[in-house]
C-alpha cells in the first residue's frame, strides 16, 4: 500500500454537528432547488456516517475506501467489504439507486483511472454534493503510482482538479450546472507552499495574521486564505464559479501532548463548504466572490452541540449568522445564479 493515512476514522460530536446542523440543511436545500436527489462522491469511511446521515437526499454514491495497513490484510478487507455490503443492502432497498465504490486512496484511483483491484474509475454522471473528507494535510504530496511503474507526487489540489475535469466531461444528458462540495483538511499547514500566490491581497492579509495570530488558529487562517485562492483558479479553469461560505473551525478526534507538559493540543480542522456553478453559457459576466470580504469573515466554530462564529481579541473579522439555511439563501450563488 502506498502511503499512511487516517482510514479508520473515528467520530465525535463535532463531526456530528457537521453533518447534521450545518451540511444536511445545505443538502436538502439543494435536493429542492434540482428537484431531484443529488449524486455524492466522497470518502465516507468503514462507518458510512456522512450517507447514513443524508441518505433520504442521495440517489448515486461513488465512494473511495483504502484499506488499513496496520491490520492484517484479511482484517482490513473485512471492513472494506462492510462498507460495500451497506452500499449494496442501500440499492436492493431502493434507498439508493446506485453506487461505485472504489479500492484506495482518492489521489490513486483519479490520477490513474484504476483502483486497486483494477477497476476502472468511470464518473458517468454529474456529482452535485462532494464530501472530500481529507483530514489530514492539504499540501502533502502523494505519491501515485501509474500502470506503467511510473510514480509522481500529487497533491489533494491535483486530485480536485482533476474531478472538476471530469465535471465538464460528464455526458451533456447527464450534465448540471450546479454542485454543492465539502473539503475538510487539519491545520497542519507547509508555510512554504503560501510563497507560491503572487497576489498583493494574499501577501498582505498573511503579514496580517502572521503578526496578530497565534497557532493553531494562525495557521487555519493561512489555509483559508490558500485554499480559496487555489480553489478559485481550478474552478475558474473549468468556467465554473466558486462562493465559498465560512469555513468550519472545529478540534478533531486526535491530537497530541505538548513537549515537558501534560497540556493536550486537539488537532484542529477546517471544513469548507463551496458552491460551484458552470457559468460557460451565461451571457454577461458574473462577478468573482470577493475576496476581501471572504478573507475578513470568522470562522464557522463547531463545539460539541452547536454552532457560533470564532472569536479572537486579536484580530478583527466580520461577525455572520451561523444558520445554513439563511447563510446560503443570501448567496450570491443562490440569489443571481441557481433560482
């Protein structure tokens, strides 16, 4: 197997406020503007908690799930196959219509267009809801393998870029212009790859958090601020518009014990919640999210129980209402594009 990753994943009531406060209004929301079920692609886990949870929005699943390679291979296919008997108890229920599920890391099996077992990664339909549940870093390498023995490091944006491709490939019948997507990643944050945005707005709000913020929220912001700019350009690349909402701050199921101390430091995660529309047949321009707006907004916190903005002394953001439903009616995206 090629790379450690979080496979296991383990649930709390922060990921549960998630999926059901903050996520599941968002979906049914969709599900009434295309009036029709959506099509989700994610990486939902053994557990399946996330289509459990939105399974009465959701009509085709395409789901990726490596197996883990601290147990023995039996154990761990064992589990693999307990996601696919859930996946198909789903159809023969009519609960679901269909699925794909998958054998390996997302970054394989789209990159190369195969899994591990050798099937081959066919998207025959337009995904409307992507829960990208990466939880771990967003700017570490991968290292895909090509059938032809040829290894290239690949990153988490490569792997976007290339769904957002298959988007537009997507036969015309099958095709919408509207898609509701998730990408949860920790805080853990390579510095270096924030040099790569040659932007004044950019540079300027990191000096701003550099001398203002502390860690571990410092290096959430810088990821905001890095994952919007990417973001933007992937999908712009595919003439799609991006409306980020607030991303969800919240501490995950691990973490770790600060050196010469007994203090425990929760590892710290970012949920980010985009709207994607295909603006390729409007005919006047429509205007880019903008910036300064997005980058002065608080976090979207996540306790156990509920949600509220992140507050810090420090620095100076712009307060919203956390409620899904009224945040995406208010929407660019939904006000001037979707109805």
């Amino acid at each position: 197997m090629a790379a450690k990753a979080l496979v296991n994943y383990t649930d709390h009531p922060r990921k549960n406020v998630f999926r059901t406060l903050w996520a599941k209004p968002i979906i049914q929301y969709l599900n009434g503007i295309l009036g029709k079920k959506l099509v989700y692609m994610g990486l939902p886990g053994i557990g399946a908690f996330d289509i459990k949870e939105w399974i009465d929005y959701l009509d085709m699943v395409f789901a990726y799930q490596c197996l883990d390679d601290d147990k023995e291979y039996e154990e761990a296919q064992k589990e693999f196959e307990t996601l696919k008997d859930y996946l198909n108890a789903c159809t023969i229920r009519g609960t679901l219509n269909d699925y794909n599920l998958y054998k390996g890391y997302l970054e394989q099996v789209v990159m190369t267009g195969y899994d591990e077992d050798g099937q081959e990664f066919n998207q025959n339909d337009y995904v409307t809801v992507y829960n990208l549940d990466f939880c771990n870093t967003l700017t570490k390498p991968f290292p895909v393998v090509y059938p032809d023995g040829k290894k290239i490091e690949c990153y988490k944006l490569d792997a976007v870029d290339k769904l957002i491709e298959h988007q537009v490939n997507v036969e015309e019948a099958n095709r919408s212009d509207k898609f509701l997507m998730f990408i949860t990643v920790n805080s853990d944050f390579l510095e270096r790859n924030y040099d790569d945005i040659n932007n004044s707005k950019f540079k300027k709000y990191r000096t701003r958090i550099n001398n203002n913020g502390i860690d571990p929220s410092r290096q959430a912001r810088l990821i905001k601020a890095y994952t919007y700019y990417h973001l933007n350009e992937i999908f712009a690349k595919y003439n799609f518009r991006a409306e980020f909402l607030p991303p969800m701050y919240y501490e995950g199921s691990g973490g770790r014990r600060i050196s010469g101390t007994n203090q425990w430091m929760p590892t710290m995660m970012l949920t980010f919640t985009i709207l994607g529309t295909n603006i390729v047949n409007h005919e006047a321009p429509v205007a880019h999210q903008n910036v300064d707006e997005y980058l002065a907004m608080k976090f979207l916190y996540a306790n156990n129980t509920a949600l509220s903005c992140y507050t810090e002394r420090r620095i100076a953001e712009t307060d919203f209402n956390p409620e899904p439903i009224d945040m995406i009616k208010k929407s660019f995206t939904v006000t001037s594009l979707w109805v």
